[in-house]
C-alpha cells in the first residue's frame, strides 16, 4: 500500500483504504478502482492524499526528470524559506542517489 497525493491519482489505480469523511463514515470502499470520475469526486472532497495497493517505494516508473519536477513543484510556495530549500536541496541528493548514476556534488547551504 502506499500514499499518493489527490493531483497523482491515475484512473486504474485500486483504494487499499476506505475513504471517509470527518465522522469518519465511508465515503468510497477500499478495493474500488478509480476512474476518471471517481478522481474528480475525490478532488472535490479536497483530500490531501489517498492509499493505493501498491509498493510504497515504487516511483510509479517516473523518471528523474519528472520527479525533481514535482519536487519543485511541492516546494514552489516556500521558495524564500532557507530552512525549507534545505530540505529541497536534501531530498533531491536523494533522489540522485537512489534513482540516478550520476552523482550530485554536495550543494552549500546559503549563508
């Protein structure tokens, strides 16, 4: 099972958790498979996140390129935070090493 976020959801996918509400009553049961309306429905529940079957460290056969894409597209609102782009600047070292050959030189934090 993993988590992926509302806006990666793809039609095919399978819920591995129910969804609820804020009671806590099932809106959509675990084991149904999305599709293109039922991604909508749950964007206009405004979740943050969902759970898929599926490995947790499957990158969804993206590539390097698209996932520093959406690695700065999750850090664009804090772009003036020195704290938060260190924390950009650590998890792209990681996907450097965990999904690339090449490997990145240590980047300095900014003084």
């Amino acid at each position: 099972m993993k988590r992926v976020v509302i806006e990666e959801l793809l039609p095919g996918m399978t819920l591995a958790k129910s969804v609820t509400n804020a009671t806590g009553l099932p809106i959509v049961a675990a084991g149904t498979m999305l599709d293109d309306s039922m991604i909508k429905r749950l964007q206009r529940l405004e979740l943050a996140s969902v759970y898929v079957e599926g490995d947790p460290e499957d990158s969804g056969g993206k590539t390097l390129t698209e996932l520093e894409a959406e690695l700065d597209s999750r850090f664009r609102l804090v772009a003036h935070d020195p704290i938060q782009q260190m924390i950009l600047r650590t998890l792209r070292n990681h996907l450097h090493a965990t999904h690339s050959t090449i490997h990145l030189p240590e980047t300095p934090a900014p003084e």
